[in-house]
C-alpha cells in the first residue's frame, strides 16, 4: 500500500469497526447506568474560556503544559482552549444556568491533552463521567463510587482496584501543607528535578511523582489522614463505612492526590492492575467543594468522577472480556435479478427492526454470496429469476443447520422475526 498523503495527528487515532462498536456499547452501558441512577446527560462544547480550565489550579500539568489552547478570529480575540476534561465545564454551566440541586449530571466525549502519546495516553482520548453538584452528604460520595465500581464489574473487569483517599479541606489542609513542605523541604536534595520544581508550586503534587528516586521520600512522607479535623474525619468515616455497607472492596491510599488542584475531601482512583502501571489508571474523581465557586457561581459542595474510556477497553483486551458486539446485520439480501427487489426487502426489513443489508453495482451471486458472508448476517435473502416472478425469496441459514426454503416476499419479516426469536 502506497504512504498515505496524511495521517490522523499525532496522539489521535481512527477508531474503527468492530473497534468502534464495542465503545459504543461501552458508552451506551454507561449512559444506562447512570440513567438508573438520576442522572440526566449534559452536552457542553468542546472548547471554552481558556479561564475556565486556568481554574483547575496553576500547578496542575493540565493547565501549565498539556492545554491545547488558542486564540478564535475575533476582534478582540478570544483565548480559548480544547476541554482537557469536563468537570471545569459541568461547573461552569451550573454556575451559568443555576439549575436545582441537587443536579446530578453525567457526559460523554472526546477530551484534549498535549501529553506524550504512549500505549494507553493520548492526545484525544474519550471520557464518560458523572457529577452530583450540592450535595453536600457523604453518601453522595458513596453512590458515585459505587456507580464506578458496578460499572466496572458489569464489563466483567475483575481485577480492577479502589484506591479511597480524604485530602482534607481549608481547615485542615494548612497544618498537614505546612508539615509536608517542611518534610520534602529538608530533603529536597534527594528529590528528582522534576519534584524540586513541583515542591516550589504544590508541595502536595510532588506525592504523585512516579519517579523512582522520588518514591522512598514519598513513602515516609506525612500523610493527610492523620491531619483531617472533626469534619472532615467524620466525613471520611462516613464514606468507608458506606463503602463497606455497599460490599465495595478498597484501599485507603494515602498518597493518592490526583492530578487536579481542585480537590477537597474524598478523592479515589480506579486502577487496572492487568495494564502496565504507568497508564493503569481507568478512572478517578472525588470533591470539588470550590471549584463552582471559583467560577462565578454560588458556594456548591460537589462531587464526582471520569471514566478514561480508551483505556478501560485496554483493560477489557488484557483480561478477555467485553467483546465486541455481534453484527448488526441480520439479514443480507443477494439479488442477482437487477437489485430492486433488494431495495424493498431491505426497507421491509429495516422498517420491521431487522438489520439487513445487501450488496451494490450488480455483481454475481458467487461475488455478492461473498460479501453475505464477511457481513456476519446470520441468513442470506436470494433473490434469482424464479423467486423474482414467484414473489418469494429464498432465505438461506449462514450460520446453522436449518438449510434454506423460500417464503413470500410479503411474509420476509414475520419469518425472519421467528428465526430470530428462536
Ligand atoms: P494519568 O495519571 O494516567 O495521567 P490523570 O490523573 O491525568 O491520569 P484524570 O485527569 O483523572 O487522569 O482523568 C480521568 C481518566 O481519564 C484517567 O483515569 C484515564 O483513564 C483517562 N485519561 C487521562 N488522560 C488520558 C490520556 N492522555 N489518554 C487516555 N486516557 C486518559
Ligand atoms: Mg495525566
């Protein structure tokens, strides 16, 4: 095959069919479960006030090297920026919009990130997820990661792992920020570049340094759960116990801060410990009581979580579940009499709920038998001189051993309907 004149850009990819049919089963399984909970899809753009994403904190890798920013043609000109992820938008339509809460809400979509590709990370990846938006009660929390977890378990993934952690809040945080910085502070000699850098900005990113000369410091570094308060250790015990009352195994990870500035209190992480370690996490969310605030909007608790999409079909390869779904194509009509009786037969079927397809241009019934075949369809409509002045089609089984027989054009769908049933 001849070099291709472009390729899809770097990071990006064509998802293809069958490919493509398993993600979008995956999608419409996750907009069916978080439908059964409550919650109602919203649809923002794909690219906003780059101010809007500038809230996610000035520290976060997001915001200060993966943002796919730019300026629009107007006059003044606008600095906008590809979503990097949707909960910065979902809070920037509540503070728009000013719905009831408590307004849960779940998406879908392709998100941007200038990152290194790698098997796994992309530069356009998609995302599902939901929010509850002022609610302020630890079981909130506790709904939204249970949402997680049985959806994960409904694909068939078993060796997929909850990491649960609480990052405090402004009553807090301070005295375990103070603490830590002193910590990383007196060894900042052993930390690698990257992490001296990160200590100056956000002490706390430093713990999400996959590093290897950064991971014994991090190891023995203070951790946040010995400095929660009255509330906040409250709320944290509320969400374990919830957790357990709901059968849902986890790990409490101490170290587990998340890659956005924006959290408070719970945070947690979906890992797929059956994909290389670096690019295992599938998921991850937590409380954002701020975040609506910070966007112009009223003081709104929140809480919520992205599925990475990509990856959890990775996932599903590497531990042999969630297939992708079977033809669509029930029926393929083989018309060798001029193709206009595949034309009604196809919308007869179609209009009765039954795939069907056929094939173009006139070919031979060895040429078009062959195409019946590669569709997957499970039965072939044959339609030759005699089944065309007899009104009838022959409707062969591609797959079984129920042979072939030839039945009314008038009755093609109520026969295929019972095939189908049986
Ligand atoms: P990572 O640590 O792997 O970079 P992250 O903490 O940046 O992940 P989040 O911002 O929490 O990821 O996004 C939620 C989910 O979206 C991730 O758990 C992952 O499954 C997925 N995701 C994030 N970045 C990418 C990417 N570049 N390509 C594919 N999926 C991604
Ligand atoms: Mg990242």
């Amino acid at each position: 095959m001849a070099e291709p004149t472009f390729r899809a850009p770097k990071g990006t990819r064509d998802i293809l069919p069958p490919e493509s049919g398993r993600r979008r089963a995956l999608v419409d399984r996750f907009a069916d479960s978080a439908a059964l909970s409550g919650f109602g899809e919203v649809v923002s753009p794909i690219f906003e006030d780059l101010g809007v994403f500038k809230r996610l904190g000035e520290s976060t890798d997001i915001v200060t090297k993966e943002m796919f920013d730019f300026v629009d043609k107007g006059d003044p000109p606008q600095h906008l920026a590809l979503r990097p992820e949707l909960t910065a938008s979902i809070c920037r339509a509540y503070a728009e919009h000013r719905p009831i809460p408590p307004w849960k809400i779940w998406y879908e979509g392709p998100q941007f990130r200038y990152e290194q590709p790698q098997a796994g990370r992309y530069r356009q990846f998609t995302q599902v997820g939901v929010e509850i938006l002022g609610a302020d009660d630890p079981q909130a929390d506790v709904d939204v990661i249970a949402l997680g977890a049985r959806f994960f378990e409904s694909l068939g993934l078993r060796q997929v792992t909850l990491m649960v952690n609480s990052l405090g809040d402004e009553s807090c945080r301070p005295a375990y920020m103070e603490a830590l910085t002193a910590y990383l502070t007196d060894r900042v000699g052993d930390l690698s570049a990257q992490s001296q850098v990160t200590l100056e900005r956000n002490p706390l990113r430093v713990l999400d340094s996959k590093r290897d000369e950064d991971q014994s410091i991090i190891d023995a570094a203070p951790v946040m759960v010995d400095f929660l308060g009255g509330e906040t250790a409250d709320h944290f015990d509320a969400v374990r116990s919830g957790l357990d009352e709901l059968g849902i195994a986890y790990e409490i990870s101490s170290r587990l801060v998340r890659g956005l500035d924006y959290y408070t209190r719970t945070t947690f992480e979906f890992a797929a410990t059956a994909l290389e370690s670096a690019q295992n996490a599938v998921g991850g969310g937590g409380r954002y009581d701020g975040l609506v605030e910070d966007l112009g909007g009223p003081a709104t608790p929140g809480i919520g979580f992205a599925l990475g999409v990509d990856r959890i079909l990775l996932a599903c390869d590497a531990e042999d579940v969630f297939a992708a779904p079977g033809p669509s194509v029930s029926v393929f009509v083989v018309d060798v009499t001029g193709g206009s009786v595949a034309l009604d037969a196809c919308q007869r079927l179609r209009a009765g709920g039954i795939g069907a397809d056929r094939a173009y241009g006139g070919r031979s019934m060895k040429a078009q038998m062959k195409v019946a075949d590669r569709s997957g369809a499970p039965f072939a409509a044959i339609v030759g001189e005699d089944e065309l002045a007899a009104g009838e089609v022959t409707l062969r089984d591609l797959r079984g051993e129920s042979g072939q027989r030839r039945v009314a054009l008038d009755d093609l769908v109520s026969d295929v309907r019972s095939l189908l049933s049986n």
